[in-house]
C-alpha cells in the first residue's frame, strides 16, 4: 500500500508539536510496517526540498499547501508523483475548499479534521490586536471556519470524493454529525501521548520541595506553571493577569511561564514569540508582580520540562482558542498527576471534566484567581484532581494502538478499491 499525506508546514522542529505529532507518530509506525508514506509539504528556505524522516518521504512543493485554492497544478502533480493507492489530507474544515480542487488526482481521499467548526464568539476572548496580527493566522483560520457555509463542508463531506473522515476526539465527530455529515463516513482515530512505563513520578511532600529547590524556589512556595507558546492566544495574558487578585489570598504565589520557542532560528515565527515574550515582560512590569512571575524562554528539553510540571502545584493553561484538538500540553500534565487549570473550549469539557481539573471561561483572569485560590486552599481536593487525571491519562491508548487503528482504516479503504 502507498499513502500520500498532504499536511502544511511538516518539519523535524513541527513533529514534536500537536497537530503534526499526530501524523508524525501515526505516519512513522506504518512506514516502520512496510507501508509507503509520503508526506506532502510547504517549505521556506531552510527546509530541503526532499528528505526522509524514520522512513517517512517529504516532498515539499514550491508555495504553502494553502495556495492550492489557486494554484491546485504543483500539488497534484507531486501527489499523482507517488502513485498513491490512498491519499490523506491534513487539516481543518476549511480543507472543504481544497479537496473540491483536487478531484483529478481520483484516489480514496481521507480527511483528518483536527479542529471544531469555529464560532465568531471567539471575538469575545480576543483583542484587537490580536486579531490583527498577521502572525496570528490559527486565530484568522478558525474566524474563516464558523464564516464558511455548513452545507459546504457537508457536501464535500458527504460527497463521493472523501472516502473516510478521521477525528482525534468525540467533540469533533458530534460537531461534524450536528452539521449532516453522514456518521458513517467519521472514524474517531483518537491522539495521545508518549507513555513511559518506567516513568516515576514524585508523589510525596518531601519529594515535590525538593523539585521546587532543584528548579530555584523555596520549599514552601506555591508553583504555578504555564508551558508552551507565549502567544497570548493561549491565555498567557490571562494567567498573567490573574495574579495579582491571587496575591491577596496565596501570598506565596509563584508563577512560572516556560516559554517554547519555536523555531529556534530566527524568522518571522521566532521574532513573533519573542515579540510576545516581551509584552507579557511589559504586563508584569505594568502589574508591579516581577517578584512572583519568572519566564524562562526556550525549548525545554523532556527531562527538565517534567521537572518544572511535577515540582509545579497547578498547571494553568487558560486558552482563548484552541489550535487542535486535543491540546497535548493538558494530557501531558494530567498524565503527571497534575491538577490543571484549563479553560471551556473545543473538547477540553471532555478531557477535564469536573473531577479531573478546573474549567473557566477563557480571558477571564478574575475565575482563573479564584480557581487558584481555593485549589490553594483545599490541598486534599487538588490532590484528588491530579489522581483523578493521571488515571485519566493511563488509560488513553499508546501511539501504537492508534496507529494500528489507522491502519486497519486504510487497509479497509485499500481493499474496497482494489475489488471496485
């Protein structure tokens, strides 16, 4: 079997990051099973041209997979290139656009879906200048999304083209079903997380002080901790701007911010992280909180980022939207035992649920104090969270048995062709 995957901006730096982990993990088992896989990408200067990733081929074409609803002839070209038996295509509803244009390559096409129908309420969580920053394109795309018709993306859904629809959650196949897509059609393939069977995690008062001075912090301080982009479409404004209301109430309040930056080289992306690094700077300075917030910039490597999550009293993760879905960043901390603060978008209601972490409203830093506040105040509830979650975590399948379940999905699709 030969397998096409078209899927944006796919890199050695992108891989580790949610939604191309997803393929990443998914891609690379089959491959390691004999299959072809070939993953269609964009480049920029920096990216070759052709290269190989743990048996996965890239081929990355001339202008970003986005420019297909113009410029449809270099994409099929290098797809029809492959002589796929199945082509998959990576992305969001707005694929509906860019499938219809594809109907010369007359392959089985799957369609990975890995974000929500989109709703302009999200204007309600973001700012003007959020809105207008050009870097902000996760933000334009979901605005794009709850602007496009439902009875587009129901008719390419439900239209001979698509052989099979894949979800990463349940959230995402009831948002399709509600909207007419035939539920036949919808597969829910779910994402997870690497799991480590030797993987000791620090349960004990005396263990967690000791992490807390390992990582420069005082026994007897609380820890909250936000990891990931600094954007502030993530909520670190909110978590930012929630701590002087906690002061009065947690007077040992610590917030720690770990910043990733992604890519490490400079360029526009890299300039906009560290733009956004430095407003939150500007805010702490405004807020007069310099003593009890600490950014550290930069990818942490796995070891030292546990480090910070299981030393960390909370984990605070109060998104405005989410990119896809699920956010890795709240499986990874509940797998940690970690009672986590997050925020009522996309399928967090089901992953956090009410007795496995706190869920607010997003840009509300005034519900995210008072959520700090009483988890501060009641040890033994917050405790009962981060078990509640851990189980949670252990229980989700491991990349292998979700890509097994891929697996079977394109065999069954490789068969049905094969005999029509």
């Amino acid at each position: 079997m030969n397998l096409t995957v078209v899927c944006e901006s796919f890199d050695r730096s992108s891989i580790l990051l949610q939604p191309w982990r997803y393929v990443y993990e998914i891609s690379r088992r089959i491959a390691a099973r004999g299959v072809l896989v070939t993953v269609i990408s964009d480049t920029d200067s920096a990216q070759p041209e052709t290269e190989e990733i743990e048996k996965i081929r890239i081929s990355r074409i001339g202008h970003p997979i986005l420019m297909t609803l113009f410029r449809k002839g270099e994409l099929v070209k290098a797809i029809l290139k492959n002589e796929p038996d199945i082509v998959v295509w990576h992305g969001t509803p707005l694929g509906a656009f860019y499938l219809s244009r594809l109907k010369a390559v007359k392959k089985p096409m799957v369609w990975i879906i890995d974000s929500d129908l989109g709703s302009l309420q999200v204007l309600n969580r973001v700012s003007i200048r959020e809105i207008f920053d050009l870097q902000n394109s996760s933000l334009w795309i979901q605005m794009l999304t709850a602007l496009l018709p439902r009875y587009v993306i129901k008719r390419v859904a439900n239209s001979t083209l698509i052989s099979k629809i894949v979800v990463p959650t349940d959230y995402l196949e009831t948002c399709l079903r509600k909207i007419g897509v035939d539920a036949s059609k919808i597969t829910v393939v779910p994402s997870t997380l690497e799991k480590e069977d030797d993987l000791k995690i620090p349960t004990s008062p005396q263990s967690i002080d000791r992490l807390k001075e390992d990582i420069g912090f005082k026994a007897d301080d609380f820890l909250v901790t936000y990891f990931g982009s600094p954007s502030t479409l993530r909520g670190t404004d909110t978590v930012v701007r929630s701590v002087p209301q906690t002061l009065g109430k947690v007077g040992n309040l610590k917030l720690v911010i770990l910043s990733r930056r992604k890519p490490a080289k400079p360029n526009a992306e890299h300039e906009y992280f560290e733009h956004e690094e430095m407003r939150l700077k500007k805010l702490i300075r405004d807020l007069g909180i310099e003593e009890h917030v600490k950014i550290i910039p930069g990818t942490q490597d796995k070891s030292r980022l546990r480090q910070y999550l299981c030393a960390s009293d909370i984990i605070a993760l109060p998104f405005k939207i989410i990119f896809s879905d699920p956010p890795l960043s709240v499986l990874e901390a509940m797998s940690l035992g970690k009672a986590v603060v997050t925020t009522n978008v996309g399928s967090l209601s089901d992953i956090v649920h009410h007795d496995r972490g706190v869920l607010i409203e997003p840009s509300h830093p005034d519900a995210l104090a008072q959520a700090v506040i009483y988890l501060a105040e009641h040890q033994e509830e917050r405790l009962w969270l981060g078990q509640n979650a851990q189980r949670f975590a252990a229980n989700l399948p491991d990349w292998d048995l979700v890509a097994r379940k891929f697996t079977s999905l394109m065999e069954e699709i490789y068969d049905k062709n094969s005999k029509s």
